[in-house]
C-alpha cells in the first residue's frame, strides 16, 4: 500500500480507498472546500473494481464454477 501511494500520489493524491477519500473531502469541506472530488475518486475506483470483476469472469471461468455435486445442499 504504501509504494502504491507512492507511486499514483502525484498523479491521484495517493487515495486507494474510497472511504479515505471520503473523510479527505470531508475535511476539505470543513475548510470551505469542494466535496465532488471524492465522489470523483469513489465512482472510478468503483468502476475498476467492476472492470477488474468482469476480467477475472472472462478469464477465469473455470475458477468460478463449482464442481459437479458441490453446490448442492
């Protein structure tokens, strides 16, 4: 985590959370602020973890199904 801040922190500000994202603007709020970045960084971070969740569906079809007999109850 932290070489990733490193890495993205000039370009991103170093937010890999949507939650730390969140109180970072919050704060920035209180100091007369803006709020959409925050909403900026959640919405792309949400739509990487959707991307990333289709590519593993896409190329790892045969990790998501269960054997025969396994997913009955």
């Amino acid at each position: 985590m932290i070489v990733g801040g490193f890495a993205i922190g000039s370009v991103s500000g170093g937010s890999l959370n949507p939650a730390v994202s969140f109180g970072i603007a919050s704060a920035h709020v209180m100091g007369n602020g803006l709020f959409f970045k925050a909403l900026l960084y959640s919405i792309f971070e949400i739509i990487g973890g959707v991307l990333a969740a289709l590519v593993m569906q896409a190329t790892h079809q045969t990790e998501l199904t269960l054997p025969e007999g396994k997913g009955d109850v």
